[in-house]
C-alpha cells in the first residue's frame, strides 16, 4: 500500500487525539471540496489521505479507550464516499463532527 504521509507516519503518535482528528478531518474537508468541483481523483485521493490518518490514529495506543469510535468513523466515511451512504450521512453532518475536533485542538494549544 502506498504511504502518503511518510513525513508524518513516525510522529503521529505524538499528537494528541483533537490533532489526530482535526487533521483527519482536514484531509475529509479536502474530498468534500475537491467532490464539489467535479474533480473524482482529487476528492478520492484526499479521502485515502484520510483513511490513512485514520489507520494511523487506530493503531495509536493512547486511542484504544475510543477505539469503537474511531472504527466506526471509518466504517461510515467508507460508507459515505464509496459505499451506499446507508447511514444517509452528509457534507454538513462531517463538516460539523471534525469541526468539534479542530475547534479543541486549536482550545489545547
């Protein structure tokens, strides 16, 4: 699999679960963008982008006491930007739930 993050893969471990999350939610902003305007291989790869952050912040040992919300973010973006969207998730529904994240890591600094 290839590695997008190679500068940051070794140190993601060092921030906290609000930057984990603000940065996923960064690279989720990206696809929605990128989605928008109509570009598919911009908006896919801002969403592996994503997915990779994700496996990151999952296999971080200091997030094993939310580990069951973390996979299930990931089960739900997959849904959302590749699967049926049976969960009937929006553009807004994700902006709003990483904005959360954003606004405490920026709180914590």
């Amino acid at each position: 699999m290839n590695i997008f993050h190679k500068d940051i893969q070794n140190r993601w471990h060092t921030f906290s679960r609000d930057e984990q999350m603000a940065n996923i939610g960064a690279e989720v902003g990206r696809t929605i963008n990128w989605r928008k305007k109509g570009n598919k291989e911009m908006s896919k790869n801002a969403f592996y982008r994503a997915l990779e952050l994700l496996d990151f912040t999952i296999e971080d040992p200091k997030n094993k006491d939310c580990l069951g919300e973390i996979l299930r973010v990931r089960e739900v973006l997959t849904d959302y930007f590749m699967g049926d969207n049976i969960y009937n998730s929006t553009d807004e529904v994700w902006e709003k739930y990483f904005y959360f994240f954003n606004f405490r890591a920026r709180a914590n600094k």
